[in-house]
C-alpha cells in the first residue's frame, strides 16, 4: 500500500472521533493532521511528529495522530517505538485498518512473522480482499516455511488478478526456497513473459533467478544465457557474475569460470568463498602456484574449511599424501558430518595403496548413522 493510497484513505475520513471535543477543535485536528501527513509524504519527519505531537495536547488519544506517529517513527527507522503507538492506537480504536497495517509492517521488519500474520488475518477481517495484504501474509507464510499457506495465499492472489506480479515472484521463490526448481522456473518464465508482452525491462532479477533455476537443475548452457542478459543490464551484477562462473564450473570450462571469479575480486578482493573458489579454478588447472596463493588470502581473512581442503587436495595431487591426511583429519575433527571430508580422506590412503584405511575412512562416517548415496557408492567401488 502507498503513502498516497494510505494518506488518502485517512483523509477521507473525519480526523477524530471524539465527541467531547467543540467544532473548533475537530476542525484544529484535522487541520494540523492533513498537514503532518503531507509533512510526511514529503519526508519531513520531525515536523511531522511535531503535528502529530501537536493533536495528542488537543486529544490524547486521537486515531490519525497515533497512527500518524507510528508511521513516522517507523519512517524514522525506530521500529519498536512505532509498534508503541500503533499498540496505543488499537487500544482505543479497535480494528483501526491503518493501524493493524502499519504494526503487522513492523512486526515483518522485526523478522516477527508469526506476528504480523496474526495482525494482517485482523485487517482481513474488515477487508478480505485487500490484495497488498493477501501478497504480505504468503511472504510472511514463506518465511516461516509455512510452504502450504504460503501457495494457497498467492494462489488467492492469482484468482483475484491473475498477472499479479508479486505473487508470481512469491511462487518463484517459495518454490525455489524448498528446492522445487522446476516449479520455480515456470512462475519466473512467466514473469519474464508477461514483462515482454508490457513491452518494459523485466526487472534484472529474474533473469538471475531464471539462471539460478538452470544453475541448480544443472542446465548450464541455458543458464548462461540469462546471466549473460543480465550482465549486459549490469556489468559489475555479482549475482550475474557468480552465476556465470559457477555455470562454467559445472560444464568444466575452468579458464571461462576463472575470468568471472576473478572479475567479482576486482571490485570484492576479500569475499573469502570467491577467493577459494578462485583457488579451486587454479588447481584444476595444475597452476599449482596461483592456487596455493588465493587459499591462503582467504584463510589471512579468517578459517575456511574449504581453502583448507583446498590446500590439502593440492597437497594430494603434489604427491604429499601424508600432509594431505593430516589435513582431511583435522577438518573431520571440526566438522565430522561433512562427508565430501571422508570420501577426499579415503582417496589420499587409495593413492598411498591403503585400501584397508580407505574403507576404515568411510566407515567412520557410517557409524555416525547418516545414510549417505556417496559414501555407500565409494564404499562399493572400493
């Protein structure tokens, strides 16, 4: 909901709705509320609160003027403050739509979801069809992993105005979110075609999103594509960089996914998961040197388990399997449910002939009774 539509709305109606007060002074409160909220739209906060302020001395406790003051404090960015006057307000007006709205707002900035749909179902109650409302509470619903209340409520949405674009981009991410890429494709596609056909930029997050899809099913040529659209909307987009490199990862063209890590360095050269993944591009390359360099910039930054494996996966392939088994033991003590730690542990004792330590290695994991497809295929292979 707009300020506009919101300020509007509260215009509309009588500014307050005491019948104690003389004419004089409803026509003095409406008078100083129009122009706090105008103070307001214009982003002149403290003036604004001075109106509402103002109202409170006349009545203390005017429905516009608390509200007036939740909005402005939660303009202000003094979210708990706000919450205080919404509260305040739905103490003396119960069902106050503006009220319920704005606190609901503020409990979804406090990540207090479960709250704030508790408050939004109160303004269904008195506008049921109120399609801002209907887009906040799936969100809400999506980020308490509520998968069902979250769909059906953007699916209401869809029924009610069916190009809605928040609630497509709300499916895309809830299906997303719970690792139902396909599903999530088909509602960013649709995104992308209804923007073509308003004939305007689709926004360049959903030709991420599109390449993010394509990344996790492992379509990585389609998935260039849309980050290549991406990138040509923005050149230094690190979503559209890091989509490209790890797109050539997966198709194993390593020099193409070097260029774009390196490129994210240029402007972040102390993004840690960047630098390892720089080093992993090195050492697939057998440019041993280079490799070694950027594991070691990401852990000056601080300990990473993976520059770490990086460096003992270099020590392996130098022949220093001894090193390399230090290393992978180590790391299992800090992080023992990592099963990729086993699997490398075990490949160290097959290249020093150790089969019966390969197996021991794997078996270690086993008994921590986490069924593994991996382990139980090296195992086999073994």
């Amino acid at each position: 909901m707009s300020d506009d539509m919101e300020n509007a709305g509260r215009q509309a109606k009588p500014a307050n709705e005491n019948t104690s007060l003389s004419s004089s002074e409803s026509q003095k409160i409406t008078d100083i509320s129009k122009n706090g909220y105008q103070l307001l739209k214009e982003n002149r906060v403290s003036e604004a609160i001075d109106c509402f302020t103002n109202i409170l001395l006349i009545d203390e406790n005017n429905n516009y003027a608390l509200v007036g003051l939740g909005d402005a404090t939660r303009k202000n960015g003094s979210i708990r403050d706000a919450v205080k006057y919404y509260q305040r307000c739905l103490a003396h007006h119960p069902g106050n739509n503006y009220a319920l709205f704005g606190l609901a707002d503020c409990y979804k900035v406090l990540n207090q979801y479960q709250k704030a749909i508790e408050i939004w179902e109160q303004y269904l109650l008195h506008d049921d069809k109120n399609i801002t409302v209907l887009t906040r509470i799936a969100d809400a619903y999506r980020k308490v992993r509520d998968f069902v209340n979250s769909k059906n409520t953007y699916k209401k949405v869809l029924l009610m105005e069916e190009a809605n674009p928040y609630a497509i981009i709300g499916l895309g991410h809830l299906h997303y979110d719970f690792k139902e890429y396909k599903e999530a494709l088909f509602y960013w596609e649709k995104m992308l075609n209804n923007a073509a056909q308003d004939k305007c930029n689709v926004d360049i997050r959903v030709l991420t999103s599109i390449g993010n899809c394509h990344r996790k099913l492992k379509t990585f040529k389609e998935g260039i594509a849309y980050f290549e659209a991406a990138l040509r909307r923005e050149n230094q987009n690190f979503y559209a960089l890091f989509g490209l490199a790890d797109c050539y990862r997966g198709l194993n063209q390593i020099e193409n996914s070097l260029e774009y890590w390196n490129r994210i360095l240029e402007h972040d050269p102390k993004n840690k998961m960047i630098l390892t993944r720089t080093g992993d591009a090195y050492r697939n390359l057998k440019d041993f040197d280079n490799a070694k360099l950027y594991y070691e910039r990401a852990l000056n930054i601080e300990f990473d388990t993976y520059a770490v494996m990086g460096l003992a996966l270099l020590s392996r392939e130098l022949g220093k399997h001894d090193d390399a088994v230090i290393s992978f033991n180590r790391l299992i003590q800090q992080d023992n449910k990592n099963y990729r730690l086993y699997i490398e542990l075990a490949d160290c004792y097959l290249k020093m002939n150790d089969r019966r330590k390969a197996v021991q290695a794997l078996e270690e994991f086993q008994k921590l009774g986490i069924k593994n497809e991996k382990i139980s295929e090296k195992l086999d292979n073994i």
